[in-house]
C-alpha cells in the first residue's frame, strides 16, 4: 500500500462499470493503496474472472459489487444508500461504464446515411447521460462531506476523430463504422467535467477526465499492427499504464488539479 499524498486509507471509492475490462483494473489500484471499492454495473452483467479474483483476495470487507443501471435513477439511489451502510460515505468515484460497438461485434456495417437514431442515442445516454446522473447521486453526497474526487473516464476519441483505415481489413458491406455518437459522447465528458469542476470547486469536490488511448485487448493483429504505427510509443496501453494516471488523480497527490484531462495515449493526440 503507497504511503503519503498516494496511500488512500479509509478512503471509500465507488466505480462504475466495474465487471467490464478496465473496471477492475481501477478497482485494483484503489484496493492496493487502501481503499474499500463499491463496484457497480448493469444487472445483466454478471461478475468475470477478473472481479472474482478481487473479491477473493481483498474480501467482503474491502470490496463489493451491486447491481445498477446508470441510466435509472432509483437504481443509483439505492447502490448510493448500500454503499454509505456498508463502507461509508464514497470520497472518490470513478465513472467508468460506457459503450462503444468494437468491430467483432454483429450491427456495425452501416453507411452514415442509415445508422440508426436508436444506437447513437444509446451511447449518450450511457456515456454522457448516465456519467451524469450517477455523478447527480454519488458528487451530490461528495459535496455535502466537503471532500472528494470524481475521475470521468473520457477516451482518444474526445480529442480526434477514429481512423477508419484501422478497420478496412474488416470484411462487411457496408464496412464497419465506429459509432459517431462514442467520440462526441466522450468529448461531451470532458467538458462536462469541467462544468463540474468549477461549480464544486468551492466545496472540495475535484472533477477530472482520464482519457485512455487503445487497451490491449482481443484486437486483432491487423488492427494492432496499424493502431500501433499511429502511437508515437509505437504500442497499446496496458493495465499498469492506467494505475499510476487513475492513482493520481484520486488521492491528494492531485490536491490542486481540477477541471483537467489527463491523457494517457501513449502521444496518439499529440501528432
Ligand atoms: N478499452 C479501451 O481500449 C478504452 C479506451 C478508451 C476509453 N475506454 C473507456 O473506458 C471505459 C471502460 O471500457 P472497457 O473497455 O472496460 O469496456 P467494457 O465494455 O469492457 O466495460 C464497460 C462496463 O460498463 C458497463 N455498462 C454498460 N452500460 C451500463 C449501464 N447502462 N449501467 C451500468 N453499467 C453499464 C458494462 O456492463 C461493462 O461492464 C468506457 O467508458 C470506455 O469508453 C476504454
């Protein structure tokens, strides 16, 4: 457990999105520098591997789950009332449930002309809408405790838009598109976070942007090899490239940073 500015002891954090790929990934860092983590995600998400082995390791005590749709209130209102009996009052949360439509998933080959409504309205409404409302809950009881940080995972795509070339490998007709509302919803993030950040400035509440570049996943090696010769670091981002950006931004160590974008690409935006 760091010591210090980093060590976030007796500190309650909750994360959204937790049984996804990254969500344990930030769970760990904040587990590891001493927080207790309420994790939530939709009722249809069942916990994985890796939220399993948390749970194993750290215990009840130190690390829960409950279900919640980001998008319904009550649901949140009541993850919000479990959380502050079981753990206390949350000091930091981390916004991070959000969707996208990776290639190898079925419905992406659509021309711009035709991509329904129905699909960029969901991707608001969970990645900005969602962000929102759980920020409306969660920040609400952050401000009345006069202390807190609220991390907003933002992405690459809130700065530039996503390179079509990556996906031309992709059999399908009409050819896979990434979903215009992803970017536009995540540039949404980063300047809500700012709104934020201003407006709870005074009661102690700091609002940030974690921006990812790519997380080495299941891609495939065409696209891999064609993302890579993009980042300037010529390779995805791991795990560990996340923990140190997230760690910072949660604890003191980030005391006077507020209304910022830290962007952890590996220099993809910076060309
Ligand atoms: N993986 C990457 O390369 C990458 C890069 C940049 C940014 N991001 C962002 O990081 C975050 C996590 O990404 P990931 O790769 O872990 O994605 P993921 O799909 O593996 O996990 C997202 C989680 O959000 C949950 N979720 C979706 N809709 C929800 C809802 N309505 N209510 C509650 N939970 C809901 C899902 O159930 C899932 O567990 C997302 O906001 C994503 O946009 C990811």
């Amino acid at each position: 457990m760091s010591e210090g500015p980093y060590s976030l002891k007796g500190a309650v954090a909750v994360v959204t999105g937790a049984l996804g790929k990254l969500g344990p990934i930030w769970m760990e860092t904040l587990l590891d520098a001493g927080a207790r983590v309420m994790g939530l995600d939709h009722p249809d998400q069942k916990p994985g591997e890796a939220f399993t082995a948390l749970r194993k390791q750290y215990g009840d005590q130190c690390v829960r789950h409950v279900a919640a749709d980001v998008r319904i209130r009550a649901d949140l209102e009541r993850a919000c009332d479990l959380c502050t009996e079981v753990f206390g009052t949350p000091a930091i949360l981390v916004n991070n449930a959000g969707i996208d439509q990776p290639p190898d998933q079925p419905g992406g080959g659509y021309r711009l002309e035709d991509i329904p409504l129905e699909i960029n309205r969901e991707v608001f409404e969970v990645n900005t809408l969602g962000l929102f409302l759980v920020t409306q809950v969660f920040g609400q009881t952050m401000v009345k405790a006069g202390r807190g940080s609220i991390i907003n995972i933002g992405s690459l795509y809130a700065s530039v838009a996503p390179d079509s070339r990556f996906y031309a490998h992709i059999q399908s007709d009409p050819p896979f598109l990434k979903p215009p509302a992803y970017g536009a919803s995540k540039a949404a993030v980063v300047n809500l976070s700012r709104y934020l950040a201003t407006l709870w400035a005074p009661n102690g509440v700091r609002v940030n942007t974690l921006s990812p570049g790519g997380v080495l996943g299941g891609q495939d090696d065409n696209f891999k090899s064609k993302f890579c010769a993009r980042v300037p670091m010529g390779r995805m981002a791991t795990a560990e490239d996340l923990r140190g950006p997230l760690l910072f931004l949660a604890s003191e160590a980030s005391s006077y940073v507020t209304g910022t974008e830290l962007v952890v690409d590996g220099g993809f935006t910076a060309w």
